[in-house]
C-alpha cells in the first residue's frame, strides 16, 4: 500500500516537473525571440542654397598723425560704400565695427626707434546681405579696392575676410526629411527581414541624428562657409524587433 502511495507521488513530482521545465523552456523560448532585433540607418539629404552672405572687411590705416590716419580710414570706408553701390549691393547694409588705435609709443616693449608709423587704426566693415549672388560677385572683384588705395587685412572674428554664406531655412526642411529619413530606415529593416524570413515587430529605439549642413563640393581644403551651394543631411537610427 505504502509503495503504491510512493509511486503515485513519485509520478505527481515527475509530471510536475515536466511541466515546469516545458514553462521554463518557453520562457527562454521568449526571451531568445524578443532579444532577435534588427539596427537600420536612413539617410535624408537636400541640396540648398544660402539666403543670407556676411562679408567682413578689415580695414587699417597709419600716419604718424593720427588726425591723417583717421581720415585715411575714413576715406576707405567711403571707397568701400561706393564699391558695394557699383555692385547693386546696398551700402546701407554696411555696419562699421570693431574700430581699435595703436599708438606705438606706448609700446612698453619697443626699443624706442620705429621703422613705421606711430598711429595704426583699424575697423571692420560688415556686409550683410540677402542676396548671396551679389556679395559673393563683388568678393571676386575686390582688388579694385586695393586699386583704389583701400587697404585691407586679413584674420579677426570672421575668419580671413571672404565672405561667409550662411543657409537659414533649416527649420523649415526639418519634418520632411526626418519623414524621409524614417521612411528609408523602414524600408532597409523591411529588406533585412525579408532576408531572414522574419517579419517585422515593433520599434525598440529610435534615434534622429543631428543635422548637418555640409559643402555641395566636399573636397579638401573647401569649407561649408565659403559655398552658396549646401548639402544638409540628417541620419535616423532605429531598432525594430523581429518575429517568427
């Protein structure tokens, strides 16, 4: 009798536990099968073009008057204004900056003979335009300015004096090509899961890369600033879960 009592738990206890290790089992089943994932990458890009050009001038004049250097300085800003006039550019656009006098006496450093002028004065001329096409025109032909007796320098906060074009309607393109971006990302998971006879599940993650906005032409030693013609570009990474 004990022995029929012992064999009937003894079977109890073995089906318990195979029905525990069949859970136990599916579970990892599960868990292998929401761990199977695929990473994809979108690519959006458009070909812009800049709507707004800033062209600083960097202007020095020098006398041992400082009273003629002054007016040296301010004769080449009026040669500058009528230069920009002589290419439709309105000079009124034209914001003086950046105006700083050297007195090379005061030089604590300087071995008391000077082989140039006492006074240096120095200004920058910033041109903001909204019409690229006319800056980057006149940029081309600045040598008449030197011509005329302006004389220029390079270097100071905008770089080495060309102008700099600037593409302002990013806002603008953002939800599209993020759309677009996305779109694509899809259609790459889409393909992968074809390849492995899977089929798509739902997103796990998802990143949209920064914005870029790159040179049209991306050679060495070409920087986005100095093209009018821009590539904005925008990468999104996501992640979707595949299924049997």
């Amino acid at each position: 009798m004990a022995n029929g009592r012992d064999r009937a738990a003894a079977g109890i206890i073995a089906a318990g536990l195979a029905i525990g290790g069949l859970f136990v089992g599916s579970g990892f089943a599960r868990m292998r099968t929401s761990d199977r994932y695929v990473t994809v990458k979108g690519i959006s890009e458009r070909q812009v073009k800049a709507d707004l050009a800033i062209w600083p001038l960097h202007l020095v004049a020098a006398d041992n008057d400082l009273s003629k250097a002054h007016a040296q300085l301010e004769t080449s800003v009026a040669r500058i204004k009528t230069f920009l006039a002589s290419y439709q550019i309105d000079s009124a656009q034209a914001e003086l900056q950046d105006f700083s006098v050297t007195d090379a006496a005061t030089n604590q450093y300087s071995s008391g003979e000077r082989s140039g002028s006492r006074y240096v004065i120095r200004q920058t001329v910033v041109v903001r335009s909204l019409k690229p096409d006319l800056v980057r025109n006149a940029s081309q032909h600045v040598g008449e300015l030197v011509s005329a007796g302006v004389v220029l320098s390079s270097g100071g906060e905008y770089g080495s004096g060309g102008p700099t074009f600037v593409f302002t309607g990013l806002n603008e393109l953002k939800p599209k090509m993020i759309g677009e971006a996305t779109a694509r990302a899809r259609e790459s998971a889409e393909q992968f899961a074809r390849d492995s006879h899977s089929d798509l599940s739902g997103i796990k993650t998802a990143s949209q890369g920064v914005f870029e906005i790159l040179p049209r032409d991306q050679a060495q030693g070409i920087s986005e600033e100095s093209q009018i013609m821009k590539t904005v570009r925008v990468v999104s990474t996501i992640e979707y879960a595949l299924k049997n």
